[in-house]
C-alpha cells in the first residue's frame, strides 16, 4: 500500500447521483480549500464497515468539525445508489458518502486490491487520510496482513491525531419505557447537559429479562454512560452534578 502523506490526491470525476439525479463531482470540488477526514474502506453493507467504521465516524463527525474539519468522507469502490442506500440504513446523516464506482481514485491512491475470492473483484484497502486543501496531511493504513484488519483507520485514532487533547463524547444509552415520566427527566437532564444517547424502547427494542440481565434492576430508567451502570434519573442527576464540579 501506498502511503501519500505530502502528496496532493488524485484528480479524478466521480459520477454521483443526487435525490433523482447523476452529478459529476471533481476531486477539486471536494478537497480545494477545505480540511477533509476520508475513511475508505472495502464495501457497502460489510460487516466491520457497517457495525463500527461508518458509525463511529457518524458518531464523532461533530468532534472533527470543532476541530476544524469541514466534511467527514465515508468512500468505497461502489456505485451511488449502493453509497446512497447505505447511508439511509445507516443512519449516517453527518458523513458524506462518496461512490468511486469505477475505483479510479482508490487506484491512484495505491490502495486498490483484487478481493476476488471474496466474490468483490476489485477493492479498496481500508485506511483513512486528513486531507488539507487538497494536500494528504496524514495517512492511517490499515497493516498488510490477511483478512481485512481494522485498527488503526478508526475514528479514534483520527481525532487523537487531530486534537489529541480533545475529549471524546460519552457513550450513553437509556433503557426506558413509553409513557415513563421518569424516564422523560433522564433524558431531559441528558438533553440539558449536551449528551446525546441512545434509547431503547421496552417491548420495541428489549425486553424486562433483557433489563434485568444487565443491570439486575426493574425500574425505568435504566443509564449506562461509558461502559458505567449509573442508575435512575436521580441516580444521573447526581452523576451529572459530580460532572459539573469537576
């Protein structure tokens, strides 16, 4: 694999589609004069592409652009209905997906490979790049070994680059209930506080045994920050208190 860190990228047309129609989009178009993060990776729909790369990027987009980044890139050598689709599934709305169909700029970027036996043809080696203003800043390429390796291209690793002082966003989850009053204040505290999270549903996304197996508990709300059981909403009150004072 090629490494072009002080090299500008490569001047390709990539054949896009927006809403209900094809748009040609240069690499001048999308590098000059901005500070782009692009993560490339080997295919839509993949299994560590889908539950970890995209996301994490996704997640971390507002992070990069506080650090100066005007767009986060998610490409790979597929065509843009297949970009476009996986995006909606996703969820992805804060990453840019940019189809290099015919894998032309993946080529000059040193990093297509022949994944035939996998049944993809041609592909592209998983590794991210800051581009500035069209000039490739710093490469994350994933090593040589078989298989599809995945540890250094992450989001993480980009950002402790960019902005090593920078503190990563809590991972928080809410196991709540409709109709829960308690569970409406936990997510107003989290609200409050500029913490986004994710919640689960009772009987839409898990169910009572799923609650218990994991927190021993049967009351809503049920937060779990970084890993952390925190409790109820007066349980993350306090948290969010002792957060404050620190």
């Amino acid at each position: 694999m090629k490494n072009l860190e002080g090299q500008r990228v490569p001047d390709v047309t990539f054949r896009t589609r927006r809403e209900h129609e094809w748009v040609n989009v240069t690499s001048a178009e999308i590098f000059d004069g901005k500070t782009i993060v692009l993560f490339s990776l080997p295919g839509a729909f993949t299994p560590t592409c889908s539950s970890s790369h995209v996301p994490r990027y996704n997640q971390l987009a507002p992070q990069f652009h506080a650090n100066g980044v005007d767009d986060v890139i998610c490409m790979s050598v597929n065509d843009a209905f297949v970009m476009n689709e996986w995006k909606r599934s996703q969820n992805a709305d804060r990453v840019f997906f940019l189809p290099d169909g015919k894998g032309e700029f993946t080529e000059k970027m040193g990093m297509i490979v022949d994944k035939e036996y996998e049944g993809f043809g041609k592909r592209s080696w998983r590794y991210s790049m800051l581009v500035r203003d069209g000039v490739v800043e710093q490469m994350f390429i994933e090593p040589e070994e078989p298989g599809d390796p995945y540890g250094v291209s992450d989001a993480d690793s980009m950002l402790a680059y960019l902005a090593p002082e920078y503190s990563k966003p809590y991972d928080v989850t809410v196991f709540s209930r409709q109709g829960c009053e308690f569970c409406f204040r936990a997510k107003g505290l989290l609200n409050d506080a500029g913490i986004e999270f994710e919640e689960l549903l009772l009987n839409r996304d898990y169910t009572d045994q799923t609650l218990r197996a994991v927190s021993s508990q049967i009351t809503y709300p049920q937060v779990f920050i970084n890993g952390q059981h925190v409790g109820d909403s007066d349980r993350l009150a306090v948290w969010l208190e002792k957060k404050r004072m620190t």
